[in-house]
C-alpha cells in the first residue's frame, strides 16, 4: 500500500482528514480503507459537491415563476380524450414491439422499507391483500399477463425483460428473493438485477464524512444515478445486444402502476418521440407534488417548492390549473436517448442537495456520534433530470391518466395521514371493484344486499372543498370492508372480465379471491 501517495492525493482535495485514524487501525482495516479511498473518483466527486453547492448559492430563495412556460398542448395526450379506435392503436402498436421482443421495463428499486418499519427492500413488502402478494410479485404477475396480452394481439410470443435497478442495502435481498421464489414466473435470463451507485457524505464546507475510522460514510446517488449505472453495470450494453428499442421506467412503490402500459408507450411510440413523462392532474393547487413544465424552453419536473403560491394557482381561461401536470415517476424512452444521455449529457446533470442527519465518527475522539440535527449532505440526481436533453420540442410527449386508476404510492406505515400500506389495499380495492362492475358484475355482501361502489382513497376532499388525499378522514376507508382482489394473470387492467362476472352476483369478500375472477 503506497499510503504516501494516498496522504498527497487526499491532501490535493483537502480530504486529509480521511487518514486521521491510521495508526490505530489494524492491518485488515487498513486495507479496506486504502482500498475505498484508492478505488474513489476524487476529482468527480469534489467537484459534483462544489456544483451542487454552487446550483444552491446562485438559485437562492428565487422562485422559477418567471422562467416558466406551460406544455405545448400539441405534446399532451390524455386517457380521457382518446376514441377506443386510438386506444386500440396505440396498444396495438406497443404489443408489436413487446412480440418483437423490443420492449423493456425498468423498475427503480433501491429504496428499502425504513418508513414502513422493515429493514428489507420495498418490493418485497406485502400491505395486507387477501393473496399475500409483494409489490414485486404483483408487477412480476402484470409483465407476465402483458406479454400474454400482446401474443393474443400479434399472434407472436415474445417476452419483456425486466432491468430492476437496486442499491448497495437492497442488490442481494432482492436477488434472493427473486430466485427463491423462482421469479414469479418470468423467464430467469429476462430478470436482470444491477446496483446504482454511491456517493461520499459531506459536511456542509466540503470534509468527506467519515462512518468509521476504516470507511466512508456513503448514501446512493438517487434515482438519476440511473444514468450512470447503465453504463458501469453494461446494462445499456445488454439492452443494445438484446435488440431492445424502448423502454418504460416506473418505482417500486406504486402499488397501481401499470408496468409497460400498452397505452401510455403505444402514444408515445405513435408520436416518434424519444421521451415521455406520464402524470395525473394535480389535485390541488398547493399539493406538494413537482409539475411538468418548461423552464427557460427546456422540459423539467420543477418541485413545489421551486414555484410561489401564485404561479401554483394560476388558472387557464377553462378554469383548469395552468400548471397541472404531476409527475409521478413513469417514463418512457427510447434506447437511442438512453445512449445519448449516458454518454454526452450525464456529466451535465448537477447533484440535488439533501440535508440530513448523517452518523459520523468525531476526528478527535475516534467515537461515533448520532446527531440531533442535520449536519452533511448527501447528494443525488433525479431521473426526471434528463428531460432537458430532449433534442427538439416535438421528441417529447406528456400522457394524463387517471390518478385513482394508476397512482397509489407506498411510503409510510399504518397510522401515517397519507400512503400507507391501508391507503394501498383500499385503492387497490376501489379499483377492481371499478373493473368487476364495468365488467357487468355485481359486488354483494354476505347479507346478500347489492353493495355500494367503494370510493378510492384519492377521492376523498376535504370540507373546504381542497381535494385532500386522506383517507384517514374518510369513515369510508376506515371502516370499509369491500374486499376485492383481481389476479393480475387474470386481468392486466380490467379487459377480458366479461365472461367471468357479467350478470353474476359476486361475494365480497370471495373465498376465491383471484381465481373466481
């Protein structure tokens, strides 16, 4: 170990401090510690932190109002205003892609299960359905019914591979739980679990953070760490041998999400563009939600903080919000884009900052300390990042679909105002007894009394009249016990029901819950 270069290197970044503890460490320390500072990019890791701090200084408190322009309407499609003519084309045209074996899902899944209590990956967290199924088993069950939907439609099988992107905490829990439970199904070779990577912690003048006295305190680099895990971990390069044409991108936690929506690719695919951004309608002007818009004529999620209350209630001349469009983290992009965001525009991409409660141990003691407050950074990069590299105006297109339909996210534990695993089950509920009744069923109870639609947790409002998404204020979805649980291998989002429940009277709950239907 050349440790004499390494105190030069640290010292050229003002990093020194990262061998204070040397001499106390044993052999086999050292040697994890030489290894992670000699393996560490130190140039691009100092000066993504001095970007990231330079963004924050010159942005200031400024708000964007000014700079911000709405979508061109020629860009937005919309679920609501489509003829069954269109919506038959645009998913004709995505199962052709998916039969020709030319469509991927790539899944976001680094996140593990802290907020909900567990210490393991969110995808493998049940919220209490009747089946018992992980949020990854029913998104592996809705690959597997749309590769079937689309041989029905081409006559062709083909197959969709799955790329599941994980974090250094989640990359093993979740190849295991794969394998062991033989994927659900899927075809093993069409499974394809990488890591994104990490990035150092810093104190707020630029000191990396030390966890222990032999390692770095480390956080991932957020979802836009994407871009250049693509690249580290050839799986661009795979995408590219696989003959792989587009790709669908969406997060573990949607518990609605519709994994390579036929729809929502097909329109895209209808309009040649290389990017696209799927949303729903803001529910309410100040919901803390980030908005589709342009920012200086470049495509950008802006967050809720970025923007004052008045741009957020600003209204068009319909009355409907002028900027309305919430991003909910599903995209669509071709693989020519992909190649050439990782390989021209990935360095442009400035770090996000996060101020948080990072351990660290104290230079002088040796001790590890907890504090109270926030006392580092660490950095990431947003997926949606990339929508500024679009490379003209009509290469990018935003599709509107049905928040109660599409959009219920998992991230706090039971209890929790909003998106808890209750908030999941009842939305999920809502949404098959949506199916099974336009389908020409009857949703029952056990006194044989023709049961009431149940209203989805996204439905609730408050008394104000503010379109307040929580269903711990709705008696509804504290007392409701409509249970109804469709199998996604029986129905990918409601089609093919008829033959099952039309003019039948079902049982809720059914003691065959996602057979029976």
């Amino acid at each position: 170990m050349d440790v004499s270069s390494l105190r030069k290197t640290l010292a050229q970044f003002g990093q020194e401090h990262l061998l204070t503890h040397w001499n106390d460490l044993n052999e086999d320390d050292k040697s994890k510690l030489y290894k992670e500072l000699s393996e560490l990019d130190m140039c691009y890791v100092t000066q993504s932190f001095e970007r990231c701090i330079a963004s924050v200084n010159s942005d200031g408190a400024v708000k964007l109002d000014d700079k911000m322009q709405p979508l061109p309407r020629g860009i937005c499609g919309s679920v609501l205003d489509i003829t069954e003519c269109e919506k038959m084309n645009y998913q004709k045209l995505a199962f052709e892609q998916i039969a020709s074996g030319k469509m991927a899902i790539l899944l976001l899944a680094g996140g593990q299960g802290t907020r909900l209590g567990v210490s393991y990956p969110k995808g493998m967290y049940d919220v209490g359905l009747p089946s018992g199924k992980s949020l990854f088993q029913l998104q592996a069950e809705r690959i597997l019914k749309l590769q079937k939907l689309a041989e029905n439609s081409t006559g062709k099988e083909g197959s969709i591979v799955w790329y599941i992107m994980t974090s250094a905490s989640t990359v093993k829990p979740t190849s295991d739980f794969f394998e062991s439970n033989n994927y659900f199904g899927l075809e093993p070779s069409n499974v394809v679990v990488f890591q994104q990577g990490t990035l150092p912690c810093f104190t707020f003048d630029g000191k990396i953070i030390m966890d222990t006295k032999y390692s770095l305190s480390r956080a991932p680099d957020g979802n836009g760490g994407l871009y250049r895990a693509l690249k580290v971990d050839g799986i661009l390069g795979d995408m590219t041998k696989r003959g792989i044409k587009y790709i669908q991108l969406y997060c573990v936690d949607n518990i609605l999400v519709r994994c390579g929506d036929p729809l929502f690719t097909g329109y895209c695919i209808s309009k040649g563009v290389e990017c696209g951004n799927k949303v729903v309608p803001k529910g309410f002007p100040t919901e803390a939600v980030g908005i589709t818009c342009k920012v200086d004529g470049e495509y950008q999620v802006v967050e809720y903080s970025e923007i004052t209350s008045k741009a957020a209630e600003l209204r068009n001349d319909d009355g409907s919000l002028t900027y309305s469009a919430a991003n909910i983290c599903i995209h669509f992009f071709t693989i020519e884009f992909l190649k050439r965001v990782v390989e021209e525009n990935e360095s442009q991409l400035v770090h996000h900052v996060a101020k948080k409660k990072i351990p660290y141990t104290d230079l002088k003691t040796g001790k590890q300390v907890k504090p109270e407050k926030p006392n580092g950074i660490k950095m990431e990069k947003f997926v949606f990042d990339v929508f500024q590299f679009t490379s003209s105006d009509d290469k990018f297109a935003v599709w509107e679909c049905i928040r109660e339909d599409e959009f219920e996210p998992l991230k706090n534990a039971n209890g929790a105002s909003d998106f808890t695993p209750m908030h999941c089950r009842n939305a999920l509920y809502a949404l098959h007894q949506k199916y099974v009744i336009a389908a020409g069923g009857v949703l029952v109870g056990d006194d044989g009394n023709v049961l009431p639609q149940m209203s989805s947790p996204a439905e609730t409002k408050d008394t104000n009249n503010n379109e307040k998404f929580d269903a711990n204020n709705n008696e509804q979805a504290k007392t409701q016990d409509i249970i109804c649980e469709i199998s996604p291998l029986v129905s990918y989002a409601g089609e093919g029901l008829e033959h099952l429940v039309k003019d039948k009277h079902i049982l809720i709950p059914s003691s065959k819950i996602g057979e029976s239907f």
